[in-house]
C-alpha cells in the first residue's frame, strides 16, 4: 500500500498540500481562503466606495453640461484653469485653449476622483494587513497552514479587483455622458492607476509601521505630498485670481468676486476641516478595533469605569483633531503671509481652520453615539462628514435649497477670512456635541460588549 497517497478524510494528500520541501507552509498557502473571508467581510463596504466613486464620475460628467450647454461656454472658466489657482487646484492644463466638455472634466474634477480612489486603497490596505496584525486575528489566523505573505496577496488583490471596478465603471459612465469612447476609458484608468500606486505605497507602509493608524496617516501625508507637488505651478497666490471670471467658482469661493484671495483661503480651510474629520472618524474607529480585539473588556474588568474608559477615547481624538487643525491652519498661515506680505493672515487663517472645531465634534460625537448602540454603527458618521463636504463645495453651485445646508454641521461655520462667524452657531454646535456624547456614554453603560 502507498502510504504517501492516503490520507485523513476531508484532508487532501500531501503530495497536493502547499507544503515547502523545507517542511514549512507555503508563503501563499491560506490565500484562497482568506480572499474568501476578506470578499465576505467587505461586500458591503467595497463596493459602497467602488459604486460611490462611479457616480460621483457620471455626476460630475453630466453637471458640467448642464452647467455649460454649449461647449462655446466653457471659456468663461479657462481663465481659471490657466491661473495658479487653478493649478494648485487642478494641475497643470492641457487644451484649454480651445475648451470642451472632456478637457473641463479632467481639468476640474478628475483629480479629486483620483483623490478618493488613492484614500479607497489606503484605507483598504490598512484595513486587511496591520489592523488585522493589530487586532490580534492575523495572529489567530497564522496558527494554522497560512503563508506568511497569504494577508498581504489578499490585500492586493482585493486592491487590484476595487480598481479595476473603477476603471470599468467610470469608462461606461463617462461614455454613456456622451464622452469619447477612448478618452473615457485613459481618464478610468488614469484613476485606477492612482489608486493602485497608493495601494502599493500603503501595503509598503503597513510593513514599516507598527500601529495602523500610523500608517494610515502616514499615507495619507504621502497624499498631500503629491497633491503639493502636483499643483506647484506658482508662487501667487492673488496672481491667481486675476483672471478669474467664472460665477460657478466664484459662488464656491464664498460668492464675493471682490476678495476671491480670501475666499480662496476660507475654501482650503474648508477642505483642510474636512480632512481633520476624516482622521477624527478613523482614529474614533480604534474603539471598535478594541473591542473586537477583547482588549475592552480585559480593561474594564479592573477599576476602568465605562464611561472613563470611552470619555477618555473621545477626549484624546478631541485633543489630537485639535492639534491637526493648529497644525493645518499654521502652515496655511505662514504661507499666505509669506507669498502675499500681509502677516494678518497667520491669525487669520488659525481661526478659520478652528472655527470648524465644533463641527468636527459634532460629527464625532455622531460616531460616538452609533459606537454606544452598535460597534458598526460608528460608520454612520461617515454619512455627516461626506454630506457636509458634498454640500460645502457643491451647494452654492447647484443653488440648493437652504435647509439642505441647515442639516449639515460644516453649514454653519463661515469661510473665514472671507466672512465673519457668529458666535452663536458655534455655542449651538457646542451644546448638541456635548449632549449626544452624554447619551453615547448613557447608552454605553448599558450594553453589552462584541468581541471577536
């Protein structure tokens, strides 16, 4: 009898096993499975982001011919694209000399497709290799015959098929908008490459790091660096809005066409607050990691109240949205007193990312509230903080209705240095932040942890 062919039944033969000549597992063996489990995992969240991108590319590419209905119109807005403004907001431009639908999209709205496809694949990659290393599953996951590199292929590939969706998706889309079959498919692709070169830059920086929040961050800068770069086209910034004539963007700047260089700084400002919610929501995300991880419940069998113990989370995430937004508003300061010689604007520009303090607790204190009801029902905050920022830099523009700014958080905060801001929408928001924080911690004590 050939013993080498038999074998437990269930269990295949270790002629057909992934096993090393070495003895040890084969560095992909468990990839199958685990693709499995991490397709399982994501089949909402992926394709939420993969669908959510898309149609932001179909939206934008039909806006603009609502926007503009004939293409003669589009050269309203080519003094913009052609001023560093719009270079530090768009890049350089191609074709603006003779302007069409096309040119205006990828001028204009290409890049922050691209931006939300590079965070997609920071955030994916993170999510499937040091949060998992982090929370302790990755270590459960290694008892048994997994590769060593197993995690990280699945990572990627999950990286590889999100992107390829995109590339697909928004060539349909942009197509079915009345683009160029061909152009429409380089500008998909032209955005799922991006987000495959921060998925590799990500899946590298996972390695480097120990914790993950490090290493979403330290994307993320990665991301700011290239947008620098990207835009550097000039060192003015009120050359910059010499040229620029197009109501659209001027509406977006705040609506006065008399100071666009503070309307500019008061949008950035803008931007910049929403970057800070974003880091505030993913850094609120530890809490769940926590407690999937058993961690919370080892802590709060000692001494450690519950409400101490999550306070104490929210406090610290606070402190730190805080300091990045000192942070943001300091070197935006700096260097709108350095290019423009009025040294006003380094006071000027820390109120204007602070001001958006209060907003940012709501939307924290929104993420707070889910957590204390449900760990994944935190993600609910994701909902404010992109309606805030669709509604932010969309909402004057499309001439939407009042009330659906009031619901924002972000609708009352003021575009300073721009506008004035009133103390009381601050004081309001305030309040609101402090009593659902207060009921987050209420219904906190009452339920019962999830691990695992």
């Amino acid at each position: 009898m050939n013993t080498t062919s038999t074998s437990v039944r269930g269990t295949p033969p270790v002629s057909q096993r992934r096993i090393r000549e070495d003895g040890g597992a084969h560095p992909y063996a468990g990839y199958a499975a685990l693709l499995r489990l991490a397709l399982r995992r994501d089949r909402i969240r992926l394709p939420a982001w993969v669908l959510g991108i898309g149609l932001m590319t179909g939206y934008f590419a039909n806006a603009i011919q609502v926007a503009y209905p004939e293409e003669s119109d589009l050269e309203a807005i080519t003094g913009f694209m052609e001023a560093p403004a719009g270079l530090v907001m768009s890049g350089p431009g191609y074709g603006v000399e003779d302007p069409s639908y096309p040119i205006v999209f990828a001028m204009i709205y290409a890049v922050w497709l691209m931006l939300a496809a590079a965070f997609l694949n920071i955030l994916l990659v993170g999510r499937h290799t040091r949060a998992e290393e982090e929370a302790g599953r990755l270590e459960l996951v290694r008892a048994n015959v997994v590769g060593r590199h197993a995690p990280l292929a699945v990572a990627a590939t999950l990286a590889i098929g999100a992107n390829l969706a995109l590339f697909l998706l928004s060539w349909v889309l942009l197509s079915a908008a009345g683009y160029p079959s061909a152009g429409s498919a380089l500008m998909g692709a032209s955005i799922a490459m991006v987000g495959l070169v921060f998925a590799g830059l990500a899946a590298v920086i996972n390695q480097l790091t120990e914790h993950s929040r490090s290493a979403t961050g330290a994307a993320s800068l990665m991301v700011a660096l290239a947008m620098v770069i990207r835009g550097a086209g000039d060192d003015s910034i009120a050359g910059a809005m010499g040229d620029l004539s197009n109501q659209l963007v001027i509406d977006a700047m705040g609506g006065d066409a008399d100071n666009l260089v503070d309307g500019y700084l008061g949008t950035c400002a803008m931007f910049n607050a929403f970057m800070v919610a974003c880091y505030a929501l993913t850094a609120a995300h530890r809490l769940t990691r926590e407690e999937a991880a058993g961690r919370t419940e080892v802590m709060l069998a000692g001494s450690v109240a519950r409400v101490r113990w999550m306070g104490a989370a929210l406090l610290t995430t606070l402190l730190a949205t805080t300091t990045a937004l000192l942070g943001a508003g300091l070197g935006m300061g700096l260097g709108a007193a350095a290019v423009t010689g009025e040294w006003s604007y380094l006071g000027s520009m820390l109120g204007a990312h602070l001001v958006f303090l209060p907003a940012i607790a709501v939307v924290l204190a929104v993420a707070a509230a889910g957590y204390a009801v449900r760990p994944s029902w935190l993600n609910l905050a994701w909902v404010v903080a992109v309606y805030g920022m669709v509604i932010g830099f969309l909402g004057s523009m499309l001439d939407l209705p009042d009330w659906t700014t009031d619901l924002s958080p972000f609708g009352s905060i003021a575009l300073v240095p721009l506008e004035e801001q009133s103390a009381t929408p601050l004081v309001v928001l305030v309040i609101v932040a402090v009593v659902v924080v207060v009921a987050a911690l209420v219904r906190f004590r009452r339920r019962d942890l999830v691990t695992g």
